[in-house]
C-alpha cells in the first residue's frame, strides 16, 4: 500500500501507525468473519432468574459490602440527538401545506409516527419552550391550521438558529416534565440514579464519555442544576467527562479495498463506533463500575426500582468476586488438594458459567493450575438482560470459538449470518435482549487494575457501507465496548424486569409512561 507523505504525517497526528492502518486495510479485503452463535442464553442455560429473596439477599451484599469501595458510573453519552427526530426531518423536507392537508400527507405517506408526535404534544417536556419560541417570533401558534402548526413546531425544534435538537447531545435535551414544572434532562436524571447507590460517604462518582465541541454546555448543565440535585439528593456529585480519541478512529476504503480519500486528497477517517470507548474505560479507575447509556432514564417515581437492580447486579459482582478472588490465592499455593482442585472447578462450572475443556482432565497439575487461573483471573461483568419485546440490537448467546470452545457473549444482530437459516432461528428464537445494563469488575485479586486491552476479541468488529459526498465507501467499528471489546471478560447474565429498560431512541418514546408523570 503506498501512502504519501501527507498521509503518513496525518496518520501520525492521529495518533496512529502505519502498521495499523495497514491491518485495517486488510480487515476490509479478507472480510470479518460472522459470530457463530450456538444457541440463544436462556434462563437456567447461561441467565440467572431470580425469585424475591435472592433478590433482596443481593440488595443487602451490596449495600454491607460496599463500604471502603470506590463506585462508578460510566455513561456513553457522545452521540447527538439527530436519529431522534428523523420523521420529523423527513416531514420538513417533504410536505407543502400549499399543496396538500396535513392528513392527507399522513395517510398518503403512512406516516404513523407524525401521526402520534401531534396527537401527544402537549405532553412533550419541550412544548412549552417550543411555544414560547414561537410567541417571540410574533407567532400566534394556537390559530394556525393543523398543517401550519406542525410545521412551524417541527422547524423551531429543529432548526439550526432556534433551538437546534438535532445537532444537540441527546444528554441535554429536555426529557421530563415534572409537576414543579421543573424541567430535566437525560444527563440530570443520571445523577439522581447514581444517588441511589452511592457510597458511603454520600459521594457519586460519574464519568460521562461526550463529544469533546459539547464539554461547555455539559458543564454549563451541571452548574445550573447541582445545587439542586445534591439539595434534593443529599448526595454530593463528582463528574467527569472524555471524548472518543482520534487514535481510535479507522480509515475508510472504497468499495474496491482502497483508501478512501476526500475531495482535497487526503485520507477519510472515521470514528469507530462505541467500541473506541474501550480506551476511555481502560483509563478509569475503581472498584466497581456501573454502565449504562445516557439515554435510558426514567421519571424520578421509577427511579427506585432501578437502582434497586443496579444494586442486585452489583451484590451478584461482589460475591462471585470474592470467591473468584478466593480461588486465585488457593491457585498461588504450593500446594493443592485434589478437592481444592474439584472445587474450583465446580465454581468455574455452575456460578460463572464457564465451560471447561474437554482436554482439561487430561493436564498434569501445574497446566490444570495455568488453565484455571487463565479462566479465573479475569475482569468480571453482571449483565441485566430484559424478556425480548422485539426491540432490535444485541442478545445474550452461547457462542463457539474458532477452537470449539463455548462462552457466554453479547452479540449483535450485524454480527450473525443472516443468510444461515440455523443461525437465522437460533437468533430469532431468543427469549431475551441486551438493555446496556452492565456492573463491572475491573481489578484483580491483588487489587490492581486489569488492562482492558488485553481481553478484547479484534475479529468481532463490524464493517458498514456508508456514502461521502454521494460517492460509496466501507468503514470500519471496532468490536463494540460490552460486545468484542469485553468478549474476554468472565460474564453472568442476570434477567431484570423491562422497568430497567427505557431507551430514547425516538422523540415519540418520551411519551411512553416511564417517561410522563402520572
């Protein structure tokens, strides 16, 4: 591959090397090769279900155990809020009140999600600053026909000099509106979670991976709201933020293989999805850390009964921790029972859910105390799993490696052969989905801290085609953060209740209930 000197000089100022672009290149002509899923995880077959006394046994590990541990909340929260109102981008773009009415657009166009959007307006927590907007303008919006209104809604939400939803971190819109009429957002609702399973010392720790052009007006939002929340909490808040690192931005290539390359002539590189945040993780440091995406929050009413789950998951973490930790210091001894041996075993088997060899019973001692250790000393992770309602996205699966080994894994529906019918059913027939509900792990039994790095699967990535300036090009994701980038991770899947499961993928799910004030 030949590169110029302009090339090789952007590379480098990106932090990158030219022997990783060049892997990256080659990802692209050899192909990813697809997951291959041997059967969906299901309860008692790689999904813990839990009746009300385990849950409350949980509860209580975590709240006796978390003295003199630091706790964190880690939060993708990068993206903008665009996907959000795409109908609504679309309907600007399309309809023309002069030449039709605005049911006939709807109905012509089947176009449902408008259609629910107007009926719940006055529901939305914007629609009063929405209105305002429009009052400033001189605009009496109350008199417009049908059509007018949702225009003139639509285009001050979302246009560029008002007030520009589209291109704003989907963290600060307005999501709720409470009987105060106070107004909060996805990014204030974070804290008041995080308040519910603090430390000790009344302290929360949160860190919030962002678009670095946004950091001033999160920490803008912050100001203007942490007297109020540490007021309403008793709970004082220690924020942080970071942004996706260019280092782990990947080139793009045409559809030939070759690079691609923009209209001044320099290389195209693009972010590598959330994958790349693997490094933003890695640089974190405590004892447990809880993970969850910034647009899954809910109404302060609900509130409780999640974070009642964010502590189950977080107890399950501390007790398989301990006696994982437990049977590492045994595996230091010189020396080992035959029982010590079977019950390490035992433990790897029926509570971490790790398949052992079929070569294992085979090994001399020293190599059975190499293998369990490899297995044993591990990051750790508790993933919440909801009942699948036909949401799209990841699952819970048991999948088989290149060597026949069987492990439990996160696995997107990208990552599946489609057009293999057996892993097609397999796929369809799974009873649940993955919520982005994960308690971490990230430290050994010596207290010190894993590299993350080392315990990603580099051949669990995605490519996607996308378009720059009208021309075609292949870009490249890394092994997305709980998918390949934690494939290496010691991982339990515990069924939570769909509560915990209340994404804004859409401007219309702000009406559901977990989103509205009863």
């Amino acid at each position: 591959m030949s590169f110029t000197e302009n090339d090789i000089k952007l590379i480098d100022k990106k932090g990158l090397t030219l022997e990783k672009v060049e892997s990256q290149i080659e990802l692209f002509k050899t192909g990813i090769p697809f997951t291959n899923i041997a059967e969906a995880a299901t309860i008692g077959n790689g999904i813990i279900g839990l009746d009300g006394q385990q849950i409350d046994e949980a509860v209580a590990h975590f709240e006796i155990n978390k003295s003199g541990l630091s706790l964190l909340k880690f939060v993708p929260a990068s993206g903008a809020a665009t996907r959000m109102f795409k109908f609504l981008f679309k309907f600007l773009k399309e309809y023309n009140p002069k030449k039709e009415s605005l049911n006939a657009f709807i109905n012509k166009n089947n176009f449902k999600d408008l259609a629910f959007f107007l009926v719940g307006l006055e529901k939305f927590p914007f629609y009063k600053q929405v209105i305002e907007v429009l009052q400033l303008q001189g605009v009496d919006f109350h008199q417009l026909s049908s059509g007018e209104k949702a225009l003139h809604f639509a285009k001050t939400m979302l246009n560029e000099n008002q007030l520009n939803f589209g291109n704003s971190p989907k963290g600060l819109l307005p999501f709720h509106k409470y009987k105060s009429h106070h107004i909060s957002t996805a990014f204030e609702e974070h804290l008041y979670e995080a308040a519910l399973y603090a430390s000790d010392d009344r302290k929360a720790e949160l860190h919030f991976t962002i678009s670095e052009r946004f950091k001033d007006k999160f920490s803008e939002e912050f100001k203007r709201i942490e007297e109020y929340v540490e007021e309403n909490t008793g709970v004082s808040f220690n924020i942080s933020f970071s942004y996706q690192q260019e280092s782990t931005d990947t080139i793009a290539v045409t559809p030939k293989d070759e690079p691609f390359r923009n209209e001044d002539g320099s290389l195209l590189f693009r972010p590598s999805g959330h994958g790349a945040l693997l490094k933003n993780l890695n640089e974190l440091d405590a004892d447990i850390i809880f993970i969850k995406n910034i647009d899954n929050v809910v109404v302060k009413q609900y509130k409780e009964e999640v974070a009642r789950y964010k502590k189950v998951l977080a107890g399950i973490l501390l007790k398989l921790q301990t006696k994982a930790f437990k049977c590492l210091r045994i595996l230091d001894q010189s020396e080992i029972s035959q029982q010590e041996f079977k019950d390490i075993e035992t433990f790897l088997t029926n509570e971490l859910c790790i398949k052992i060899s079929g070569e294992y019973k085979k090994y001399l001692d020293k190599y059975k105390i190499e293998y369990l250790r490899e297995k044993l000393d591990r990051p750790i992770r508790i993933c919440g799993m909801v009942k699948n309602e036909g949401e799209p996205g990841g699952g819970p699966f048991w999948v088989r490696d290149m060597y026949g080994n069987l492990s439990l894994q996160i696995v997107e529906s990208a990552q599946i052969n489609l057009k293999n019918k057996w892993q097609k059913d397999i796929l369809t027939n799974a009873t649940h989905f993955n919520p982005v509900d994960l308690v971490c792990g990230v430290k050994n039994y010596k207290g010190e801290k894993y590299d993350l790095e080392n315990f990603v699967d580099h051949n669990a990535a995605f490519i996607t085609m996308k378009t720059k300036v009208g021309k075609d090009l292949k870009a490249l994701e890394l092994p997305g953060l709980w998918n390949g980038s934690m494939a290496h991770w010691n991982t339990i899947f515990v069924e939570v209740p769909i509560i915990t499961f209340n994404p804004v993928k859409t401007v219309n799910d702000l009406l559901k209930a977990p989103h509205q004030i009863n």
